[in-house]
C-alpha cells in the first residue's frame, strides 16, 4: 500500500498546496481519499486524476471536498476527449442528503457507505468511526490486509481514536492547534491530543496534518515527540508512505 499526501492544509489552502487529500495505491488501484481545495491542481503532480478509480468522504466541509465539482468536470472533459463513458464513484455517508445527492453528476455517481459497516473499494477494507466534529463526519481504518492506515478526518480528542488505531502502521490526525490550545469548539485537536492516541495505540508512524495558518508550524512535530516515542512527521506536499 502507498499513501501520498495531496493536500494537508486546514480550512483553506496555502499558495501553490492543497487541504485534506490523500491518494491511497494498491495493485494499480487508486482511492483518493477526500478531495480539498487545490486537490485537482496538485493530483497531476503524482497520477492521471483520469485514472482515479474511486474517491472516498469523510464529511461535507469544503476543506475536504471543495474540488470535487472540479473533478466531475474534469470527468466530463475528459471522457468528451477520450471518446469514452467511465463513471467515477465517489463514496459518502447520507446524513446529509443534499450534500451527498451532489456526488452525482454527469461521470460521477454517488455510492453511500454505511458507517456501521466496513466497506470493499478495490483491494481496500475500510471501517469507520463517527468523530467529534460540528458536522457529521468519520475517521477511517484502512486496509488492504498487510498494513493499516487509520485516518482521524476532522474530530476534537476521543478516548475512542486510541482501539480504533490501535497498532496502525500509519496513523494520519487532525492537527489544527498546538499544544495547550482547546480545539474542542472548533472539532480539532492538538499536538500533545494527537501524540496521546498513537502512544496509547502503539502506531508505528504519526502523521500530523490538517495543519493550523499560524505559528511555526515545526513545533508541532517537537510537542508531540513529547508524549510519542515512535516516528512523529509534519505532513507536507508529495509526503509518501509505502
């Protein structure tokens, strides 16, 4: 399995990046795994966004799904030009009708995931976990049967993200604040919050991203190494893990 970091930015992206995007590979099967704004800018940089074989949503804000009208006009464009009629699922949960019902467009079709299931999409399993977030949202553990990514999504700190990733060899958190900073209004966390869960998890590597607009953005990575012996990393454009 190979995990590139597209888009790591919170709330809005800045120059030349992107904000939650993340390309899951596997056997030549592609899953973008939320799609941010800047996404559809910064995907050619590492694939074809034509050669995505599904993409996944963790909930509707527009930091992580803000470029998915972009992606289904690129489908239409490009299916125009190739002279074909492929159709892109894109999966999201149903909590919000409206927002999920957008999924679908001309070579674009919305697929709902149950979120108290565990669901296939290629050589995939993916289960979830309801987050604390002001909109519906869900983490997700990731498989393809060898190794395990466990992706937070956007969520204030839950005792539950510690069973939910426990012994992931990648754990991918919402970093939003720095340590000492209450995130819990906002539905984020911070540095020490995200360090507790891979402790206590036993993770392998943490990737802190949904990253904050202010301050030095490095002392994220020196705060968490305070709780967290394993291997603790900044997020950035083009990270990969494989």
């Amino acid at each position: 399995m190979k995990v590139t970091v597209i888009g790591f930015w919170g709330a809005y992206p800045e120059l030349g990046e992107a904000t939650s995007s993340y390309l899951f590979e596997k056997d030549g099967f592609r899953l973008l795994v939320d799609c941010g704004s800047g996404a559809l800018a910064q995907l050619p940089k590492y694939i074809d966004p034509y050669d995505l074989d599904a993409v996944i949503l963790s909930h509707y804000h527009h930091d992580h799904k803000a470029d998915l009208g972009v992606l289904q006009y690129q489908m239409l464009v490009q299916n125009s030009i190739r002279k074909q009629e492929k159709v892109l699922p894109i999966y999201g949960h149903q909590q919000d009708k409206t927002e999920f019902n957008q999924l679908t467009h001309n070579y674009t079709k919305a697929v709902a995931y149950n979120p108290e299931e565990s669901i296939t999409i290629g050589p995939f399993s993916i289960t979830f976990m309801a987050t604390d977030h002001p909109v519906r949202c869900y983490a997700m553990r990731i498989t393809d049967g060898e190794k395990v990514v466990v992706y937070t999504a956007d969520s204030s700190f839950k005792q539950e993200f510690v069973s939910f990733s426990e012994h992931a060899d990648l754990l991918i958190t919402d970093c939003n604040f720095y340590e000492g900073q209450d995130g819990k209004a906002a539905g984020h966390m911070n540095s020490k919050e995200c360090a507790k869960i891979a402790d206590q998890a036993d993770v392998n590597t943490l990737v802190l991203s949904h990253h904050p607009h202010f301050g030095e953005r490095d002392q994220l990575v020196t705060e968490a190494e305070r709780y967290f012996s394993g291997r603790t990393l900044l997020a950035y454009s083009g990270f990969i893990w494989e």
